[in-house]
C-alpha cells in the first residue's frame, strides 16, 4: 500500500556531506510523519530525525546542527530528505526511511552510507 524508496547514499569522506533522499508512494494520507532512522553493523535501529507532516521536526543529540531533515509535499510528490554534513566514522550506518500514518509503520529498504577516508 505504501512504498518508499531511498537514494543518495554512498561513501564520503570524514568532514564531507550527503543528501538523501526518499519517495514515497502508494496510500499516502495527509496527516503522517516521516523520518530516518539508522543501524550500524552490531547495533540497533536509532532514530535519526523526524518530521511531522506540519513540518515540526526533531532530532538525535548526536545529529543535532550537523544533519537537515526536509519534506516535500506538493504536486502528488511525497519526498523527505536527509542533508548530512560534517560526517564522521561514526554516521557510517544504512539509513532507512519510514513514514508512520494511522500508527501503522512502512520502511524503505536502506541506503547504505560509509564515512571513510
């Protein structure tokens, strides 16, 4: 019912940036919430940020005044991006996008980022 699908992941180097991004299709309603999360080989799934669909946004400590959650949703598009800046070792992780709506999740299937030199 819902899809979405990531890009723009890839590898980087320490300092540098990424931007990605997320479409998403299929049953979309309006009110719902849309964010990115990441998992690290050996650790869990964390929130990364989020935003709603009034474009309230919120964010990881560990991201904060490095990483830009936005959304777009106008002309039957539904997309959210991650600009990422200031990558370190530590954000190398595949980011995965969500969007909940009616309590229900739908994920993407991941993009990997590595931040290596």
């Amino acid at each position: 019912q819902v899809q979405l699908v990531e890009s723009g992941g890839g590898l980087v180097q320490p300092g540098g940036s990424l931007r990605l991004s997320c479409a998403a299709s299929g049953s979309i309603f309006r009110i719902n919430t849309m964010g990115w999360l990441r998992q690290a080989p050996g650790k869990q799934r964390e929130l990364v940020a989020t935003i709603t669909n009034d474009g309230s946004t919120n964010y990881a400590d560990s991201v904060k005044g490095r990483f830009a959650i936005s959304r777009e949703n106008e002309n039957a598009k539904n997309m959210v991006y991650l600009q990422m800046n200031s990558l370190n070792a530590e954000d190398s992780a595949v980011y995965y996008c969500k969007l909940n709506q009616f309590g229900v999740d739908y994920w993407g299937q991941g993009t990997q980022v590595t931040v290596s030199s």
